[in-house]
C-alpha cells in the first residue's frame, strides 16, 4: 500500500524544533513552497515561529509533542497555519500576524479546519481537536474552553493574543481527558473528503483530481471508478469511429454531477480532440456554479499575485458549464455540427417529453409541429458529426419535478427509434422503479449494441458523509414502507440527526445550535407550500440561488438568514449542511397514504393526474435529501380559525413521521 501523501510543508519533534535556528525553518517553509514567496508571508512565518518557539510546555510535552506548518486540507484548497499535537490534544493554530480583532469570518476559518480534520482524516476522528485563533497585536484575552452540543471532542474557537498561547494550550489540555496521541499514526492517516458540489467543481476546475478530493473507503463507490469507465468508453468511440450514449444513475447525493464535472475539467482544451462540454437544464444549478468557480479564480489569481477581472473569469466559466437550452437554441440556429464530440447532460431526467417541446418550440421558437423530444433532438445535434460522438446522460431517479420532464424513457425511445446505430452504455439498476423505464428498457438490452456496465451506477450517497443511507430512508418514507424506515431511522439517527417540531423558530434555533464554523443552513420548502405566509414564508417571493448559497452570514439575502427560502427547483443538484424543511398541507399523509393537493384562489384542490402527484412526492423526495447533516421538519400545527390551515392538514404528517422514531423537539 503507497505511503500516505505528506501534506505538510515543514514538521519536527518540538524539542527540536525549538533548538532549530529559525532561518532553517523557514528555508524549508520557502523551499516546499514551489512558488515566489511575498515578504509578507516571511515575516508572518518568522513571528508565528518566534511565538512557538517561546510557548511554555512541560518538559515531558516539550519532549512529546510534534509541530506541523502549512498543513494542506484538500477540500477546502486552503492550507492550516500550524498544527501541534501535544499530549491528548490537537491544536489547530490559525495566526492572523499584526491583527487585533477576532473577525467571524477568521473564527469560521479555523473552526472549519478543524471541522475538516474531525470529519475526513480517519485518524483524526476519535481524537480531541481544540482551534485557537491567535490575533498578535490583540489584548490579553479571558481563554474559555468550551465544548458543543455534538459532543465529539472538539471544542469551539478558542481567542488568544500572543501573550495567551500557552495559557490557552496548557487550558486545553486541562479539558480534555483522553489517552497521548501517536503521532506516527496521525500521520499515517488517509483523508476521505466528501466536498459539497460548490467544494467539488472548485476543486476539479482548479486541476484537483477527482481521487484527491473524493472517498475511497470500501463503504463508497470509488467515483473515479466510474470516471474512468467514461473515459474507456469516449476512447473507444473516437479510435473506432463510433458514436455512444452513456447513462450514469446513482442515488440522490452520490455524486453524478462530480463525475460529469471531473470528466469536463480533464477535457476542456477545445484544441484536443476530445474535447467536451458540461450542460444543464438547472439554471439555479449554473448560476451558483459558474458563480462560485468565477470568483474562486479570482481568488486564486489575486493568491498568485496576478489581477483576473470577474467578467473575463465568467467568461471562461460559461464556456466550460453550459445551460442545456441555449445549447439547444444553438444547434437550433446552426445546422452544422456542434464544436464538441463529447456533450455531458447533467440531470438528464429533467429533458422534455414530445408534447413539452413542440409546445415550446411552436410558442417560443415559431417552430411549429416539432416532432422531436428534448432528448431525441439533444442526440441528433450529435449524430452530426460524421465519424464519432458519446452523450453522457448523468440521470437520478425519482428526480422529475415539473411538468414536461421526460424522466429516462424519452432518451431510452429516442435510441430505440431514431438512432439505431449508436452504442449504448448502461447500468443494471436502470431498472429500479424509480427511473419508471422498465419496459422500454428490456427493449434496449435486447439491442446487439447495449453494454450493461455496473461500474456507471453510484450506489453510495455522497452528500451526506454521515448517513449513506439518507436516500433510502427517504424513499421508504415517501413510499410508506413504514417497517423499513423505522429500521433504516433507527441505524442512521446517531451520526445523523432528524428532528421534528411544530414550532418554526424552534427549528430555527435548533439549526443554529448544530451548525459549526461556516457550516451552511437554510429553509427549504416545496413550491406548492402557498400556505406558509402566517409564517413569514412566502414560495411566490423569488429568491436568488446564488446569493442564498454563496453569500456569507452578514448577507440578509443568505440562507443563514433564515429569511429567505428556496424550493425544490432552487436547490435541486446542490445541497446544504443543515435543512429546515417546512411541510404545508400540498402533501398530507391521511390514512395509510398521502393525499395530493395545489392552493388556487381560496382554497386547496385535490391533485388526480398520476403524472403531478409523482412531480409533487419527488419535489419533497428532493427537499428531504439536501442535508449533508442533518435536518429539522417543521409540520405547522395549523389553525382552526383558517380553513386553509385547518390541523387536520397537518396533523396526520406529524403522527406519520413520529411514529417513525422521530423525536420532537
């Protein structure tokens, strides 16, 4: 087994490092930098080791304890000042050299390091992890310890001057019961990252590979595994001159658009033959994305020493992530073959059926009698080309929420029917309910030309690195296994938390209390949820993806705010770390199964059509699944005085998931 990568620039035994002359410590931190260090960065460096060097430890920790500089976190693409494990603790040090305030945004820095550590190093897990911030030219300092409601060994950012370092260390120590760590071991440890798909796509478009920033223990599906499947296939398309249609399906949360997004940063070079694109009929989706990257790589560039303008980094950006749409319009406008051989539909299940399109296209695009599916028409751009091409279809199940989605069959009867010729690349559990396709799909798998391929199934939820198996539960909720989801809640409730209440700012409070360092939180509710207003929530307010998502905790437009709420289109494909999920009286559950309803006017209709009960359930599939960490139902307890609110809309809900094993709060 290869030795763990060694993500320090500089470490030593304390003793020696304090006997080491300060110039050799920082020609080894200039040296492992690989690039021109500003005189800024010297002189912090020389302060935070003048500092270190003259912290007071007992001669047994001085002898013990062992101190890292530069010590790099993969998924945030950031690197901790000092790391210093002495004794039972691990000290995450951030300094911020000639700084006299604690600002919440260094607070947040810190603890998210440490957060990082607890979460992802394996060996990092079990051991008690104590952030300081140290603020040089800041006054002395109460230091406070102060443990979480989490409980797991690490405790809240803890301020310090220069003059409180080793207070606040030789506190720490004192808090915290626990045996000497090994630093051998902690050295040895593997980092298993789960990065949000914000985390991710900066990652990967920065030059991360998908290994470095991805799990690979046994209890995940490897995404590179799959990656590399796509990859085998589009070699073999382009050397023997064939066109392919590939599907990838995984569960909610399992990383279906890291894939589509890793495949399109190592294909970006419009030069090389190869050459790709990653589309998306989720405008929230590719705004928060093309936003985040554009101004990560101003960040980047302003890190580097060099000025990138915001407009000249969208620029970029847009041409790597594509809205579906204009795609299509293109291809519309111009019959030639499109630049690219290799096209990435990422929730592919969203595509119009027939009857969307050429509705659209007769209204819209003065194209009447279309006679051509979104998928159908989206493969045909592609057929354009005389010798190869390869559409990737990044699919989830049960994922269709608005009317027209054609879910996988169209794409399915669109090979079937129009294109013959084409490879076809596949999963066995296309078969699942779920994706709805069985029968058009024994079809397919009857063609000479279909490869079933299980490697392009992502079976594990990625999002939530505490309960894997999220999804399911939600599944079985919504599909009233009630056996299966009280068995499934009570294995995933310890390291993943669900709560329910009938009172919103409990909720509200609650969600605070869990959220650590810059974890995000916010309020998610379903699009038809009209009923909410007596609740200062109001689905008919726009709310703007980018700002909800990207936009830090002093912004009122954030989620933090807890003010603003997005729905089921706003945040589908992306994700939070705590959800509130606020549930009106569209989706009741009475009996022993759920009654369907819209708000018009006055009053609630029953929903009949088979078609948007299934957009109705999946749009509070896709609510429950958003929580990388856990999440708050809040079911209203109604009012006998609004017949619109009547308790009985609601009630039922609330006994239905208490009788789960949820507990209330």
């Amino acid at each position: 087994m290869p030795s763990p990568l060694r993500r320090w620039s500089y470490s030593d035994d304390f003793r020696q490092f304090i006997d080491a002359r300060p110039d050799q410590i920082l020609g080894e931190l200039v040296r492992c930098a690989g690039a021109p260090i500003e005189l800024n960065q010297t002189n912090a460096w020389r302060q935070q080791i003048s500092l270190l060097k003259a912290l007071k430890l007992s001669t047994h920790l001085t002898n013990s304890a062992k101190i890292y500089f530069e010590y790099t976190i993969p998924r945030l693409g950031r690197r901790i000042d000092v790391i210093l494990i002495a004794g039972h603790v691990l000290f995450v040090i951030e300094f911020k050299v000639g700084e006299r305030q604690f600002t919440v945004s260094a607070l947040d820095q810190v603890w998210d390091y440490a957060l990082d550590l607890k979460n992802f190093h394996d060996a990092s897990h079990r051991l008690c992890i104590a952030p300081l911030l140290v603020a040089t030219e800041a006054s002395r300092q109460t230091i406070d310890v102060q443990g979480t409601l989490h409980d797991d060994g690490l405790v809240r950012p803890i301020r310090a001057s220069s003059d409180d370092l080793s207070s606040a260390i030789t506190q720490c120590l004192s808090f915290f019961e626990a045996p000497e760590i090994d630093t051998q071991v902690w050295e040895q440890g593997r980092y298993l990252p789960t990065p949000s798909i914000v985390e991710a796509a900066r990652a990967l478009y920065a030059g991360h590979s998908v290994e470095s920033i991805s799990r690979s223990d046994a209890g995940a599906q490897n995404l590179a595994v799959t990656s590399r499947a796509i990859d085998k296939i589009i070699e073999q398309a382009r050397t023997q001159g064939r066109k392919a249609i590939c599907f990838v399906t995984g569960v909610p949360g399992a990383g279906k658009t890291l894939v589509g997004l890793d495949v399109a940063t190592r294909h970006m070079d419009q030069d090389d033959a190869t050459y790709s694109v990653f589309l998306s009929g989720n405008g929230p989706l590719v705004s928060v994305l093309r936003e985040a990257l554009a101004r990560d790589s101003v960040e980047r560039a302003a890190a580097s020493g060099t000025r990138l303008r915001k407009g000249e980094a969208r620029q970029e950006v847009e041409a790597f992530i594509q809205n579906v749409h204009h795609f299509r319009d293109d291809c519309l406008k111009d019959p030639a073959a499109p630049l690219e051989h290799v096209v990435l539909f990422d929730e592919a299940q969203r595509a119009w059926t027939l009857e969307q399109t050429a509705s659209f296209m007769a209204r819209k695009r003065g194209l009447p009698n279309f006679d051509q599916s979104e998928p159908a028409f989206l493969i045909s751009c592609l057929d354009r080309h005389q010798n190869w091409a390869v559409v990737i279809c990044l699919v989830g199940g049960g994922q269709e929420i608005n009317t027209g989605e054609a879910g996988i069959r169209e794409w399915l009867e669109a090979v079937l029917t129009r294109f013959t010729a084409w490879d076809v690349h596949l999963p066995p559990q296309l078969n699942e309910s779920e994706y709805g396709s069985r029968d058009v799909l024994e079809q397919v798998l009857a063609r000479p030309d279909t490869h079933p391929n299980p490697t392009l199934h992502l079976a594990t939820s990625m999002r939530s690195f505490r309960a894997e198996s999220l999804s399911r539960f939600v599944r079985e909720v919504l599909d009233l296994e009630i056996d299966a989801a009280r068995t499934t809640f009570a294995r995933m409730q310890a390291r993943y938390p669900i709560r329910i209440t009938r009172d919103l700012s409990r909720a509200k409070q609650w969600l605070r209390n869990q959220a650590r360092g810059s974890e995000r939180f916010g309020i998610v509710v379903s699009s038809q949820a009209q009923r909410l207003k007596p609740h200062a929530i109001d689905v008919r307010v726009k709310t703007d993806p980018v700002r909800w998502f990207l936009d830090g905790k002093d912004d009122v437009r954030s989620s933090y705010y807890l003010e603003d709420v997005a729905t089921e289109f706003q945040v589908q494909g992306l994700e939070l770390d705590w959800a509130c999920v606020v549930w009106d009286g569209d989706l009741r559950h009475a009996g022993d199964s759920w009654s369907h309803h819209e708000f018009k006017g006055t009053r609630w209709n029953r929903i009949n059509k088979q078609e948007r009960q299934a957009y109705l359930k999946n749009a509070y599939r896709v609510l429950l699944t958003r929580a990388r960490q856990g999440m708050v139902i809040v079911i209203p307890e109604g009012s006998n005085e609004d017949p619109t609110r009547s308790a009985h809309y609601y009630d039922g809900t609330f006994r239905y998931l208490q009788a789960l094993g949820i507990p209330q709060i």
